[in-house]
C-alpha cells in the first residue's frame, strides 16, 4: 500500500513509498479490510458485462494482461451466463456472428443497389465446366480445400484470429517508442524522466491515444485480410468505451456535485449538464484557445452577441 512519507502540502512534492500489510497498524488493518469489503461489494454489484471482455481483448493496450485480470475475475464469480447458459466468450463470439451478419446484409443491399451484383453463369455454357471425370478427380481434395475456406471464414474463426493479432502487439508494443512516432508524449515519471517501458502499467496506458494504431492495423493488412481485420476493428471500437464508461461518469457526477452547491439549487439540469461538460474540458478548451490565438482576431464574432460568457 503506497504511504505518504512526507504531508501532501510539503515541497518538494510527496514521495511514496510500499508498506506491507503486516507493517499496518491494528487501525491500519482495520481501514484496509473496510475498503475490500466495499470493493468486492461494488464488483459483485456490476458484474463484468462480454462488451467489457470483448473490449479487454481487443484493446491493445490491455490485451496481454487480460488473461491474468480475467482469470482473477472467474475466481470473484464476476463472469456470469446469461439467460441462456452461454459463457463470456460465447456471448462475444454470438454478439460478432450478429455484428457479422448485419454487415454482410448491408454490403450486399448496398450491391444492389449500384448495380454490382455479379452475373449468373449460363447453364448451357459448358465451354468452363470440367469434364465429370475430372470433377470426381478432384472432388476430394476441392471439398477439402473448400471446408477449411469455409472454417477460415467463419465470424468466430475471423474474431479469435483479431484477438491473438492484437495480443501479439500487445506484448511486442514498445509504447515510448511508437506514442513519439505519433505525435504523442512519452510516459513520464513523477519526477519528469521517461518510463523504462517494463514499468509503464495498463492504467499509464488509458489516456492514450489509440486510434492511430488501429488505422494502421487495418491499413498495413494484406489485400486479402483487409476487410475481415476492419470489421473485427469497427466491432471493438463501439465496444472500447465501456472499459472507461463509469470513471468517465463519476468524473460528470463529481464535477456536478462541485457545480450544484447549496446555493444553486435553482440551477436547471441542462444548465448544470452545460457547466459540468464545459469544466471537464476547460483544460482542452484552453490549451486549443492558445494554439488558435493567431486566429481569433480574423473571426467574426458578430453571430455571438448577446450571449453571455459563464464563469
């Protein structure tokens, strides 16, 4: 458990340090007991739901560590069946086979439409037909040949290969040097020096951009792989945000609570909705004002009178 070795207002800044839980005191132990009976709680009132574990699998920043986190989940009994009886992984490779029909009925729908659908061969055209001996020739090696196309094909065959791809870069990522490359900062200290790239932990990892890489995932696939690795891609990018959901959410609840003080319980819920949104991104807003400054003196700001700046 990390201690403060110095007050929190001193300067230089507090530095922590690992104290062993047979090192607590009795008061110690006792607050440490208190604050697991709330978490194994707070686990066991959310379970882990299979868009978080399909999100787990496919973000490459977690990947590598999510068997470890999982299995540790399997043992709280956080992974439960549904109504059904299927497993997490069955509802993952169920909501894909979902995800991989609806895509497949757009496209042809879309194929339709301008004209693309590919003509049907002439029965009477023989002039490409093999002959029937060399049909049964070569009827068991086709059928072969056809059944493990098929196989490769199928949504689960196309998804279990997406996850161990995105494991492998997960293992081999090597952040301080690929966040630069991507006009991103490096991982830092608390003391302002680089992280060694063993010590950088999933959750250093959670700001971080992501985007890049999977635009370079899909556009670096061979021709033949392209489509199946973008639509596994687009199915965990709709999924990615639930593994952030509820921190992003009691960030807006903390920051209401700061905006909605005793003195203000007029205030709207819209209005209160607008302040929390604008103060949780002030940070963003004003670094974007000082890179744009050259430019605020050529914008016409006439559209904007009679509105009123909050504070």
């Amino acid at each position: 458990m990390p201690v403060l070795a110095r007050p929190v207002l001193a300067d230089p800044g507090p530095q922590r340090e690992l104290k062993k839980y047979q090192g607590f005191s009795e008061a110690g132990k006792t607050a440490w007991n208190r604050a697991m009976s709330e978490l194994e709680l707070r686990l066991h009132k959310t379970p882990i739901t299979a868009n978080e574990v399909a999100a787990m699998y496919g973000d490459v920043r977690l990947a590598k560590g999510a068997g470890k986190l999982l299995k540790t989940a399997k043992n709280l009994d956080l992974l439960p069946t549904d109504d059904y009886g299927s497993t997490i992984t069955e509802q993952i490779i169920l909501k894909f086979e979902h995800y991989y029909k609806q895509h497949a009925a757009l496209k042809a729908s879309l194929a339709l439409q301008v004209g693309m659908v590919a003509p049907v061969a002439d029965a009477d055209d023989d002039d490409d037909l093999s002959s029937d001996d060399d049909l049964l020739d070569e009827a068991p090696v086709s059928a072969a040949l056809q059944a493990a196309a098929a196989a490769a094909k199928k949504p689960s065959a196309i998804l279990k290969r997406f996850f161990s791809m995105i494991k492998e870069h997960s293992k081999r990522m090597k952040w301080q040097e690929w966040l630069p490359a991507h006009a991103q900062q490096e991982i830092m200290n608390p003391n302002g020096t680089p992280k060694d790239e063993e010590d950088i932990t999933e959750m250093d990892l959670m700001t971080v951009n992501i985007g890049p890489f999977y635009c370079d995932l899909v556009s670096n696939a061979a021709q033949e792989v392209k489509e199946e690795i973008a639509l596994a891609v687009s199915f965990i990018m709709a999924r990615m945000g639930d593994n952030m959901a509820e921190s992003w959410c009691e960030r807006q609840i903390h920051v209401c609570n700061q905006i909605m003080t005793c003195d203000r319980t007029r205030m709207g819920s819209d209005l209160l909705e607008w302040l929390a949104v604008l103060r949780m991104n002030r940070a963003w807003m004003s670094k974007r004002m000082k890179i744009f400054a050259g430019l605020l003196s050529h914008l016409d700001l006439r559209a904007t009178e009679g509105y009123m700046v909050l504070n």
